[in-house]
C-alpha cells in the first residue's frame, strides 16, 4: 500500500539537480531525473520566483501522496519503464520516478500528489 512520503529536498549544484536523502532507506544524494528536476522548478515558480531562489538556496519540503492534500501539483501514471515510472503533470509535462520511489512506497499508484513547502 502507498503511504504518503515527505522529504526534505535540497539543490545540488554540481549535479545540476534537486536531490533527497533517506536515512530510513539509506539513501543519500538520490537524484530527480528526467524531468522530474523541471517539474520541480516549475511548481517552486509557480509559488514564486522568490519561493524558487530560496529553494536553491535552503532547500524543501516535499510531500508525495496517493491521497489528494491541499494545493498539490497533480500527476497521473503513464506507464511503468526501466523499473520506474513515467507520471504526466496537470500542465502536460512528463516526470520519470526512479526504482527508489517504489522500493519506498511500495508501488506506485495511478495518481500522485506533490506539495510543495519551504
């Protein structure tokens, strides 16, 4: 069952991507790829583009949820590959969760919820 996830996310320069780390799954510098690092950019603007700079400068919060929470960016699965999975965004845009997204939740659902907090 898909239980609801928050992390803290923080801008890792040289990478050129938001990352989270997990002690609970020993994860440490897991990376937001394939679009998941634009659809994260875009939801901080779309708070603000001050809400985006002291993002990067400080880091996040983000809360991923099967169950609707409030002011949440909506996805829907596409299709599972490579051991993740392909989400499409309400603003049409397309994200790829990774293999450690399923290892923590379990599997993944049809509909995800993303929040955004600094």
């Amino acid at each position: 069952m898909f239980l609801t996830k928050t992390m803290r996310v923080i801008w890792k320069h040289r990478m050129r991507s938001w990352v989270f780390n997990s002690k609970t799954y020993d994860i440490r510098d897991e990376p937001f790829i394939l679009g998941m690092t634009q659809r994260l950019n875009e939801m901080l603007k779309g708070i603000s583009l001050t809400a985006h700079q002291t993002a990067v400068n400080e880091g996040f919060k983000l809360t991923i949820s099967a169950a609707r929470i409030p002011d949440a960016f909506k996805a829907t699965l596409i299709k599972e590959e490579a051991d993740g999975a392909w989400y499409r965004f309400e603003n049409g845009e397309k994200g790829w969760l990774g293999p450690v997204m399923e290892i923590m939740f379990k599997s993944l659902p049809i509909v995800l919820y993303f929040g955004v907090e600094l």
